[in-house]
C-alpha cells in the first residue's frame, strides 16, 4: 500500500511520466499503468477456491456445534475436544481449521439472533420479599500460606439486590445449606422463592420444559425455610442475570488482588463484613438510594428466619476391627465399642458426627484433601481406646492413638513403663477419665510428677482430693408463692425442756 501511495504522489503531485516512474521505482511500465487505472489505493487480490480437508466433515461439526450450545458452559467440548473426535472419525486437518470453523458458526449464529430477535430480552422487575437468586463460581486465596481453590456461594435478594458471598472448599450439599442458613441469616429473613440453575446438588433430573425431578435433601431444606424453589431452563444464565453480574462483579470487588488469611473461616468472616460494607457504598441503580436503603424497606417483607436447618448428609459405614471409618480417603477413629458394628456418619462442613442407636457416639474436625498427592490422614481420638486398652495394656507402648496424648499423660508415661506392672498402672490412670473429669486427672498428673511421686496410689490420692474439695452445688429453688416462708424458725430448748417436764415421771415408750 506504501508503494502505490508513491507511484499516486509521483503521477498526480509531481507529474511525472510512466516512463520516468518506472526509472525510479524499478517498476515496469504496465505494472504501474495498471495501478495508476485502478484509482485506488487497496490492491485487489484473488483468492483462488482450495478445497479444504474439513469440509467433509462440515456439516457433521456444525451439528456437533448445535448440540453443544444447547448445554451449559462447564459441560461444553472444547474445540480441541471436537478436533480430537473428529480425528476419530478420519479428519487429518490442523486444529487451527476446526477453531476456526467453530469460530465462524457462533458468529453467524449470533447474527441469525440478532436478526430474528432472540437476542434481546426484557427486564424484570421484582416485588420486596419476593425472590432470591443463587449461583457458584470458582476462585482462589491464600489460605495458611498456599493457594487454595474455592467454590464460591453467591446468594442475592431480587428486589434489594443484597448480596452475600461465602467461601469452601467443595460444591456440595452441606456447602449449600450452610450457604443458604448464612444468607437468610444476613439478610434477616426468608423470600418467597429461591431462583436456581440446574445443579446436581439440586436436581437429579431435567425433564421436558419446567420438569425436574428435585433432590429431596434439597427440598427437605426447602421445605423447612419455607421457599418455593424454581430451576432455569439449561444454559439460560440471563433468567438469573442478577447472580450472574454479581459473580462477575465479585472478583474486581472481592478476589483481585488475592486476599490471604490464616483459614477459611477467617476468609468468611472478613468476606460478610466486605458485602456489608458494600451494600452501602453501591447505589441501588433502579430506586433511590444505596443497596443498604432498600434492603431496610424490605426487611419487613421477608418471612422471619426459623431455626436452622440441620443440613447434614447422612451415610451408612462399617467400623472396622481398628475402631475406624473412612471417608474422602480418611480415616477417623470410633468408640471401641462399635468395632466391626455400622454406624450413621453425619457429614457438616467443617464436622463428622458418628451415631449409632439413637445416640451420638463422637465427634470430629473435618479434615479435606483436595489434592490426592497427600497422603491419606487418619485422626485419632485416645478416649475411643481406652476400653481395648484395659484388656490388652501392652498395647500402650506403640498404639498409634496414644502418640498424641497430653504431655504430663506422656510423660508419666514414660517413668512408669520402665518398671513392671508399669503398663497396667498406667492404663488405670487414663481410664479414669472415663468417670472423672479429664482435666482434674490431668491436674492431678501433674502435681504427681511435681511432686516426684508417679505412682498410681499418689495420682488417686490427689485426685480425690481435689474432687472431695470442690463446693457441692446447690442448686437453686423457686418456691411458688403459696409456700414461700413468712416467720423464720427460731432455735428455742426451752420448748424441748418444757415438753420434758410435762412428761415427768410418766411412762416411756421403749
């Protein structure tokens, strides 16, 4: 284009002719005739029709590329997947051809919507209390120093558009009812109905139009906060676009840079003082106003919060002959008792909960691995032990369980296993947790040891001094009125000696 400029300048400013040109620029005279004709500067350049390696298999991609914008994006084949399927089928073409094919259809059926007017919408408007909006999305923070991956639950009032964002490690049904209780809890009260994409936590099935066959977790939790629950069509994001903005909006706002903290509850807290923060800085948009303003007006609309839901998810194990269960790859230790027995696992968020017959056997921290490079954990409880402890105390010395045993535990220990019977004394010591309270045996350890005296006589000595000299606990009583005490009673003997000298000399009864 820079040349034909020159050869432009050179006839039509400077005059020159075709011959002194072609002098100049070593150009031949007909090249530049035909130029100077054309009266532009663009040259025209023929593409000649080279048949290409896709095209038979063109129609066979853009019915592969229909059928995938009917599904939501995370469920999608990627253009290298469809380039890989299409190798299966014989296409020995470059996967640049296959994207950009892919390319041209979206925009030509982007067009096709834009033209029949599929692509425009209408906005909607929403009444105080009315509905609610949920939605997950991904993102990362430090947490203890590493970067950790987080399934973020986003949750927002149509109407206010109050929002709530709160962070786990897993996208599934005790992450979503703990995130549910968390939102009405900010919000102060429940809407009417919850508006929902088509996720797994909560639909088992989607059926033609508006059926889904609902989870029944889900709408157990439903039923309890009293919401009507109602599920987009697939890959329709606009029907819930006030989530949608919000997940976009949550990065700049919350995420960038990436914050860090020593844990994730840390992150959830300082995560609600930030939305709370923000529902007064952001104007409303529609009403006057900030978010903050309006949320207030429809505070009064919202169905008051009932208690809690208990949003576990329960699940049959066998504990095996090492007092153990497992889940997610680790184990967790269970009453001896129950070896060999089933039990129920109720599983929280941040707890496990063992049951069995109609009671509650123990209770665990959650411990979640996301990477499968670590080794598997296995979390102990010595309590749980105890009870094979006294039928077989040689197992004190290398039971993996009493490794974490409280240091004045270990250390007497480790002075009364080196003279003999020393095991069975020190299984006596630990069971009496079983009856008294752990930390006055653990008191009583420790003035044994302070004293020079570990032995098993000298620790229940100490002990039950320390039990006989608690205060007793009275506890207190509130007469009802007709009982309550007037006239005080009065120490009187001489009322005793005068019944005595009534009596005198009469008979008693032996």
């Amino acid at each position: 284009m820079g040349l034909l400029n020159i050869i432009r300048r050179m006839s039509l400013r400077e005059k020159l002719s075709v011959r002194e040109i072609a002098r100049r620029t070593g150009l031949s005279r007909n090249t530049i005739a035909k130029y100077l004709n054309a009266g532009t500067i663009e040259p025209k350049f023929t593409v000649p029709e080279r048949p290409s390696k896709l095209d038979p298999f063109a129609e066979k991609l853009a019915g592969w590329l229909r059928t995938e914008a009917a599904k939501s994006r995370k469920q999608r084949r990627s253009a290298k997947r469809l380039h890989a399927d299409l190798v299966a089928l014989g296409y020995t073409g470059s996967y640049n051809r296959v994207a950009a094919f892919a390319r041209e259809w979206r925009a030509d059926r982007q067009r096709e919507q834009q033209t029949t007017g599929r692509g425009t919408f209408v906005p909607l408007t929403f009444r105080p209390g009315e509905a609610f909006q949920f939605d997950w999305s991904e993102d990362h923070a430090i947490l203890g120093g590493e970067r950790a991956k987080l399934q973020v639950a986003h949750i927002k009032l149509s109407h206010s558009r109050a929002f709530l964002v709160r962070a786990y490690l897993l996208q599934t049904h005790e992450m979503l009812f703990d995130a549910h209780w968390h939102g009405f809890r900010v919000f102060g009260g429940v809407p009417g109905r919850g508006i929902y994409d088509n996720m797994r936590t909560a639909v088992d099935r989607v059926g033609r139009g508006k059926e889904r066959q609902v989870n029944m977790r889900f709408l157990a939790m439903a039923n309890h906060y009293v919401f009507e629950p109602e599920f987009c069509n697939p890959a329709s994001g606009w029907e819930k676009g006030q989530v949608e903005k919000n997940v976009q909006d949550a990065r700049p706002r919350l995420w960038q840079p990436m914050p860090s903290f020593p844990d994730l509850a840390a992150l959830n807290g300082w995560l609600e003082q930030r939305c709370l923060e923000l529902w007064r800085e952001i104007p409303h948009g529609s009403l006057p106003g900030s978010i903050a303003d309006v949320w207030a007006e429809e505070q009064a609309a919202l169905m008051p919060l009932p208690p809690a839901f208990d949003g576990f998810v329960e699940q049959s194990k066998r504990v095996s002959p090492t007092c153990l269960i497992s889940f997610e790859r680790n184990r967790y230790s269970v009453p001896a008792s129950f070896a060999n027995r089933p039990v129920s696992l109720r599983v929280y968020p941040d707890r496990l909960v063992v049951a069995a017959e109609g009671q509650v056997l123990c209770e665990h921290a959650r411990v979640i691995q996301r990477s499968h490079q670590l080794p598997p954990r296995t979390i102990y409880d010595w309590r749980h032990y105890l009870a094979v402890l006294q039928r077989k105390p040689g197992a004190l010395r290398n039971g993996a369980p009493f490794t974490e045993l409280p240091p004045a535990f270990r250390q007497l220990q480790e002075l009364m296993l080196r003279r003999p019977g020393g095991d069975r004394e020190m299984v006596d010591i630990l069971a009496l947790v079983l009856q008294h309270d752990e930390q006055a045996v653990l008191c009583a350890v420790e003035l044994a040891l302070e004293a020079g005296v570990p032995t098993k006589t000298h620790v229940l000595n100490l002990l039950h001094r320390l039990v006989d000299e608690r205060p007793p606990v009275t506890p207190e009583i509130d007469p009802p009125k007709a009982l309550a005490l007037i006239e005080e009673p009065r120490a009187n003997v001489q009322r005793y000696d005068g019944l005595r000298s009534r009596i005198a000399g009469g008979r008693h009864a032996s």
